[in-house]
C-alpha cells in the first residue's frame, strides 16, 4: 500500500464488503478504533488499518478521550463525532431512509450529506480527498479532450496524516 490507487481500489473494497452495514455503525466503530490511536502519527499504513477494522469493531466501542493527541487528531475527533451525531439525528427523524437521499439531504444541523451508506462514503472520501480512479469507475462529468484520459494521477502517499484522514472524512460525507 503506497499510492493513492492503492487506497482508492481498498476502500472500494471495503465498501463492497459493506453495503449492508449501517453508516452510523460504521463511523462509531471508526470513531473508538482511531481514539485509540490518538497519540501517535498518522499513516497510510494506520488508515487502512482503522478503514478496514471498522467494519468489523463494535459500534459500541468506547471513545477514548485525554492524553496526549498527535497533531491534528483534534479534527478527526470533531468531525466523527459530528457526523454521528448528524446520522443518529437523520436516523431518529426518518431522513436517512428517504429514498430520494442519493441526491442530498441536510441533516437538522445543516450539514449537506449526499453519502449515507458505506460504500458510497468510502469511495467519495477517497475520489475526494486523495483521487486514486481510472475513467471507467466514475462517471466523468467533463469529459478529457481527444486522445486524453480522464484517469486521475497515481501518487505516492508518503506523507498521509491526521489532516489528510479528516479530508478523506469531510469527502465522504459531501463529495458527490
């Protein structure tokens, strides 16, 4: 695991291998597994650890708070916890079985969601975040010029940390 390909055929993976899961479920079990790992620098390695053990981890896994936190879990820590917080809300008030929630919904604290399922969250938070597809796996809204391609630029992600993990959490929940 090096490039962004990598990651982005991984996470598909993941998500395939989920699509029964409930998204909040997802995020809690995420939440706990990285609280637990608060303290030490970010890595590629330790994302896909935490992105592929979460379906597997108890939602009801405690959130470990204190200690010393590396620089910028503080943000992963916020956005997890809003983002459950937002779908145990649309889950309370029946949004996140709207049939129409593919196309969007505002969660009652005005966050834009477009992702509610596992699949569809993983696979944004990495075409949003750090890209990784080739042309036939999404659709290409603008389509390349003549005899170029729409593939995205596999990069080495040599230096994947907290701050990029939260991108790849911000994307997952409004990348379309």
């Amino acid at each position: 695991m090096k490039t962004n390909r990598d990651l982005y055929l991984r996470a598909r993976s993941i998500g395939e291998g989920s699509k029964d899961y409930p998204l909040r479920d997802y995020l809690r079990a995420l939440h706990a597994l990285a609280s637990h790992e608060r303290a030490n620098p970010m890595s590629l390695e330790l994302a896909v650890k935490l992105i592929t053990a979460a379906r597997s981890t108890s939602p009801d896994e405690p959130v470990l708070t204190g200690g010393p936190l590396a620089e910028g879990y503080a943000g992963v820590d916020a956005v997890l916890t809003r983002q459950v917080v937002d779908l145990d809300a649309m889950t309370e008030n029946g949004q996140i079985d709207d049939p129409q929630a593919y196309f969007g919904i505002d969660a009652p604290s005005g966050r834009r969601w477009y992702n509610l399922r596992v699949p569809g969250y993983l696979e944004c938070a990495m075409r949003g975040a750090v890209g990784g597809y080739e042309e036939d796996e999404v659709t290409v809204l603008i389509p390349p010029s003549p005899g170029e391609s729409a593939d995205d630029v596999v990069e080495d992600l040599d230096d994947f940390d907290w701050e990029t993990f939260e991108d790849l959490l911000v994307c997952g929940r409004c990348y379309e």
